[in-house]
C-alpha cells in the first residue's frame, strides 16, 4: 500500500486524477446536500400579473414582476401592490415601479391613506408609511399576516395566521385575540366609518367595536378569504361561498366548493368585483351574480376599484422548461422544468454504483477464471477459453437490450448486462499472468512440500497476481462507466432513476438535445472526468505491473 501510495504521489497526473475521483464520489455521497433541487421537482415559475377591466371584460394590463402578487389597493387614482418577492408597487401612468422591498419576507396585504400606511406579511413583517417613506416596525409575534386595514388616521387592524389579531394604535399594540376564546386564522378585515368586520377560517364573522371584538353567527363552516364594505353594507367570499351583509343580517347567496374566492372590492355603483381561482370573475348587484368574462383564466389573488378603474392582481403560472444555465438553475433545466444539475449530481450515485459494483463482480469472475484456467491447464483450460471464446461471439448492446426486454429494466439488470460480458477480457489478463508465475520456483516448492492446488492457487500465486488484478479493476471501472451510460443512453437504463446516460437518453428522446446544449453537456462532463481521472490513475499503477516503466 505504501508503495502504491508513493507511486501515485509522484506522478502528478494520476493525483489530479485521484484528487477528481475524491470529488465525485464526495457529491455521491452528499447528494441530497448539494443538489438545489428535488431531481424530479418540476419547477413551476410564476409571473405578478395585473388586470383591468374594460367595458365588462378583464384583459391583461401588465406584468410587474417575477412573482405572484397579493393585494392591491387605491389610492387617489393611484395604484399600490405588493407581492411574493416582498416588493412595494406603484402604478404612474401605464407602468409600474417598486417603491419598496424587503428581502426576507413575503407581502400579503396593504392599506394606505394619505399620510399612513401599513404593509404586512410572512414571519410578523410590519412596514408602516409616514408622509414619504416605508420603515419597518416591530410586531409582537413571527406569525404570518394576512391582511390589514386602516381605521381613522393612525390605527391600523392587523389580521393573520395562530389567532393573530392586533390594533396598531400610534406606535402601540394591542392584542385583541383573547376575546373570541376560539383557535381561529383570521384572513381578512376591512373598514368603512364605524363598521370593522373580520373573517377568517371556519366561517367566521367578526365585529371589531372600539377595543372588543364580537363574533357573529356563523352562517357556513367553510374558510372566508375576503371581505369588503360598502357604504353600511358588506361583502364576504371563501372556499365555494359568498355571503352578503345588509340592515344587520348576514345571508348566503352561494354555497357549496365550486370555486375559490380569494379578494371582493365594491365599485363606485356597489357593484362587487369577486375574484378567485383558475381566472373565476363575477359581479355582485342586488343579490344577483354574475359571471365577467376574462382574457385568460389565471389565478387571481385580490381585486381593488376606485371610480371608474378596476384592477385585480394574480399570478401567472408556467414551468420552467428549457432554461438555460442560470445562478438559480446552474446547468439549466430540462424540457418538463427539471434542474439538472440537481439531476446530474443524484446522477452520480447511480452511476458510480453500477460502476463499482459491476467492476467488482466482473474482476471477481475473470480473476477466478483466470486463475483456475492458467494453473490447471489441460482440459480445463480449454474448456474455460472455449466459454471465453463464446462470449467474446456476443455482442454487448444487443446483448444488454435483449436482457433488459427478457427482465425489468433495473439497476441489477443493468449490472448484470455489464458483468455477463465483460469477465472475458479479466479472465484472459489473468490467464495468461498465472500461466507465467504457476512456473515459478516458488509454485514448485510448495508442490514438492504437498500444498493442494487451492492453497497454492490463492495463497502463493494470487497474491502475486493482486498488481495486475488492481490494475485491472481500476480499468474495468472506468469501461462500466461508460458501459453504464452507453446502455442508459440506448434506454436500458433503470426508469424512475437518475443517472449520467439517462439523463442523455431523456435529452434524445424529447428531441430537444438539438437546441438545448447545456441538457447534454451536464452528464457529458461528469462522465469524461470520471473516466478520465480513473484512468489517469491506472496509468501510474501500470508501473507496479511492469517496473521497467519507472523510468519514464
């Protein structure tokens, strides 16, 4: 060992291929930790998307950002959103401009007057609007917020998940879950004058009265996500319902999952403006509902009017299919929104093991073989070469295929369509070597002293033989290497798997191997550096074999 260790120290090359082998087998081995991505995680993308309606039809206004926006609100003609990537929006004139952003949280909710302003979001995130600019301020919890609304000029209602129900009132907190004695999410709040109702999770209704809160009776048992009023009358929308406050009394007009109501808004006529899933748009006018056409049925989060402009805001969902190299997708992704470098290095595992184990098996077998073969001689020689001459009559792919059709195509089917056919080459290595030493002196002596032929064959012959044996194995690893992605690229591979030649059989077969470069050249990389650095490190153990190579 000591020697072998010395050997590769001192040919340069064979430690830059050992250094390259280490690596590998070190992302093999901590995957899960490297990789950025579920290998078989379809990456979905999403677009902040606004539309507007016109003359009764919702068309598509414009896109503000790379991520699903939340709310949207009015003020004065102008227009406020906040989204997914925790950014502050502006519409001035046909565009939109971020304003604010913070960069740990997501914004759900905002309301804003001419002098005061609340935002909220994820993990207790508060940002508070004075005169010209947004600062954040501290929340008494890390629960994440849902929804908020102003109530005069300096107290602002604070909804969200675990009970969270706070009054913001000049810089001080008041928390007002307590009351209600009931685990609830509240979702949504909404003010006009003196009227503060509240809704949230199970159906509820609640009344916010100068510091109390007041529960109604629940008229459905299904979450609300939306509440709007208008002038003494209310709107609420959720999972399937949609529900209506007049003269003190709350009726439901609709119930029943058929769709999901994310957001409601009031006209300057009273008409309500819903808005929830898969692109759903209706209009509420004297307990009348009616469905609006739209442009595209995408998903739609909140809707906000003012005079004559409506608008609501969603997301705009696709799968990132085809992306070239990019900081978030390092080697691209692939035709159904794969990464795949995540792909290529789970690939690593399936493809070292096929390759190990295979190369084990196979110098097991042709050693064995081998061994047997050059010191017994005679009939057994023969009628072990003969076996060898037939396989070598075989050839290897139509061979693999053959196999894989005949059994499930699986990483031991795999292995077993390398090893069948590669021992033949390792049994003729070692043949010939044993047929050399079985004349030794040494096989002689231990004759004469009465040593069997197991004893002479695998204690005085085969340790002698181990050099040419290790040489060999580190060879045949690197043939299963591309042995593995050969059969995986001609679809013999395991399905359900990652490894190198599958990741290149999936790039064939969708055909879009012809555009997308970086799909094949993933796997390419890492099969030719695998290959490489093993035989580079073959190349130094050559010297052990044939010592008359040391003085190159």
């Amino acid at each position: 060992m000591s020697e072998l260790t010395d050997i590769i120290k001192q040919d340069k090359l064979a430690l830059v291929g050992l250094t390259i082998l280490i690596l590998i087998i070190l992302i093999a081995t901590f995957a899960p930790f490297i990789a950025l991505y579920d290998p078989d995680e379809v990456i979905i993308g999403e677009e902040g998307i606004v539309f507007k309606l016109e003359n009764s039809y919702w068309r598509l206004h414009s896109l503000i950002s790379e991520y699903r926006l939340n709310d949207i609100t009015f003020l004065h003609g102008k227009a406020f959103a906040v989204g997914r990537d925790g950014g502050i929006y502006l519409l001035g004139g046909d565009s939109w401009k971020c304003i604010y952003k913070v960069d740990d949280a997501e914004l759900n909710a905002i309301s804003i007057t001419e002098d005061f302003g609340i935002a909220v979001g994820t993990n207790g995130t508060v940002l508070e609007y004075k005169g010209t600019s947004w600062r954040h301020i501290k929340l008494p919890t890390n629960a994440d917020l849902y929804d908020v609304t102003i109530i005069g000029s300096s107290q602002a209602l604070i909804v969200g998940a675990g009970e969270t129900l706070f009054l913001f009132d000049d810089g001080r907190w008041i928390n007002l879950s307590k009351q209600l004695q009931a685990n609830y999410d509240f979702y949504a709040v909404s003010s006009e004058d003196n009227l503060v109702i509240i809704v949230g999770s199970s159906g509820l209704i609640a009344r916010y009265e100068v510091g109390k809160v007041v529960k109604e009776p629940a008229l459905t048992n299904q979450d609300l996500f939306g509440i709007a009023i208008y002038q003494g009358s209310a709107v609420a929308v959720g999972n399937g319902v949609i529900l209506k406050y007049a003269e003190g009394k709350w009726t439901l007009l609709r119930g029943g999952i058929v769709d999901i109501f994310y957001d409601v808004s009031f006209t300057k006529d009273g008409i309500a403006l819903i808005v929830g899933h898969n692109g759903v748009v209706l209009s509420l006018k004297d307990n009348v509902i009616k469905e609006l056409n739209i442009e595209r049925r995408l998903h739609l989060t909140a809707v906000a009017a003012e005079g004559t402009v409506a608008l609501a805001v969603g997301t705009r969902p696709y799968v990132k299919a085809l992306l070239p190299p990019s900081w978030r997708h390092l080697l691209g992704t692939d035709h159904i929104g794969r990464d795949i470098f995540s792909q290529a290095i789970y690939g690593s595992r399936v493809s070292l093991f096929v390759a190990f184990v295979a190369a084990i098996i196979v110098t097991g077998v042709g050693t064995l073989v081998g061994l047997i073969a050059g010191y017994k001689r005679g009939m057994t020689d023969d009628f072990l070469m003969r076996i060898v001459d037939i396989m070598y009559s075989i050839p290897f792919e139509p061979f693999a295929i053959i196999l894989a059709m005949l059994f499930f195509p699986s990483i031991w089917t795999l292995i077993a369509a390398i090893t069948l056919l590669t021992w033949r080459t390792t049994a003729r290595i070692i043949r010939s070597q044993v047929l050399s030493l079985s004349q030794r002196p040494f096989v002689k002596s231990a004759k004469v002293a009465g040593a069997s032929d197991a004893r002479i064959m695998f204690v005085h012959i085969l340790p002698n033989a181990l050099p040419l044996v290790l040489l060999d194995l580190t060879i045949t690893i690197a043939w299963a290497i591309l042995a593995e992605a050969a059969l995986s690229f001609l679809g013999v591979g395991p399905p359900g798997e990652h490894s190198w030649g599958l990741i290149l059989n999936r790039a064939r077969v969708s055909g879009a191997w012809r555009i997308a470069w970086w799909w094949i050249l993933a796997p390419g990389i890492f099969i030719m550096l695998t290959a490489s650095s093993i035989f580079l490190i073959s190349r130094a153990l050559e010297v052990i074999v044939n010592p008359r190579l040391r003085g190159r």
